[in-house]
C-alpha cells in the first residue's frame, strides 16, 4: 500500500526515476569520489525531504528513484542534487577540477520518468465510470481526446482552449 504526504490542505504520492550523466560521460565516479557522491546524494535528499526508494551511483551516471513532496518540482529538485553535487565534488577533488575546466561536472540534462501505483489505465477507467459513483456530481463535464476533426480553438492570450464537439 502506498504511504501517502499528508499536508494541511493536500496529499499526495508522487515518485519517479532520475538519470543524469557526467560530462563528457567520464568514467570518474570511482572509489572515494563515488563514496562522497553517494554520501552527497543522500544529504541533499534529506535535507530536501525527498525519500530515495533505490538509487545506484555508476562510474560515469547516477540513477535515483525518489519519492518527493509536492512542493518541490523535479527540476528544481535535479538542480539542487546536480549543483550541489558538482561544487562538492570538484572543492573537495582538485583532480576533478583539473578534468572538468568551467565548473561544470554533469552534463547538461537528464532523463525522468514518473512511476506510482496508479497506471494511465487506472485513471482512464476511473474518469470513465465517474459519474455511475456515489456522491459524484452527475452533471459533471466530460473531456474527450480531442482528435482533429472533433475539437475547435479559441484563442485567448496566445493560448489554445480545448472546447469539445459541441461548441
């Protein structure tokens, strides 16, 4: 059963699988340096409220699956696990400042994938028979697919709305 982040007005369940890749894909996470990114990792997440559910710190990229509050973004939260990581690792090993000239020790992005206990199947199902359920308002508004031939735009503020058959 999944644990859920209760706050005063939300909860919430939210997971997913982060990759990132260090520059030049170096193979320099070895020994100490991989020791001291791993202890890193996990003061970050700490301090940060995130819950690493597994996580592997290979030679040249690191692959974590969080757990993380809804207050915290994903990108900020790469952000802060890279940044902090980069400036850690290169102060406390000259040797990696020498390699990677300009401070910079990953590289530019990173792949995310969101994970949980409730599948795209989940959800579709439940939004399907919504408004057969108890105490659900039946006069409720669907919102189909859209597809090419049934949707029409208005457009508002350099935005496209999504209006439906009828309109």
């Amino acid at each position: 059963m999944a644990k859920y982040r209760k706050t005063t007005h939300s909860v919430s369940n939210l997971s997913c699988h982060i990759v990132w890749v260090t520059k030049y894909r170096y193979k320099v996470l070895t020994g100490d340096i991989k020791k001291r990114c791993r202890g890193l990792l996990m003061q970050i997440c700490d301090s940060e409220d995130v819950h690493i559910l597994k996580g592997v710190v290979s030679t040249d990229h690191v692959h974590m699956h969080v757990e993380y509050p809804q207050s915290l973004s994903v990108s900020e939260l790469v952000k802060k696990l890279k940044g902090r990581t980069s400036n850690a690792l290169q102060e406390e090993y000259p040797k990696l400042r020498k390699q990677y000239w300009g401070r910079h020790f990953w590289a530019v992005g990173n792949g995310v994938w969101s994970t949980g206990v409730i599948t795209d199947e989940m959800v579709q199902e439940y939004l399907e028979h919504h408004k057969e359920m108890p105490n659900s308002n039946s006069e409720g508004i669907s919102f189909p697919h859209p597809t090419p031939t049934t949707y029409k735009t208005l457009h508002f503020q350099c935005r496209v709305v999504y209006l439906g058959e009828n309109c």
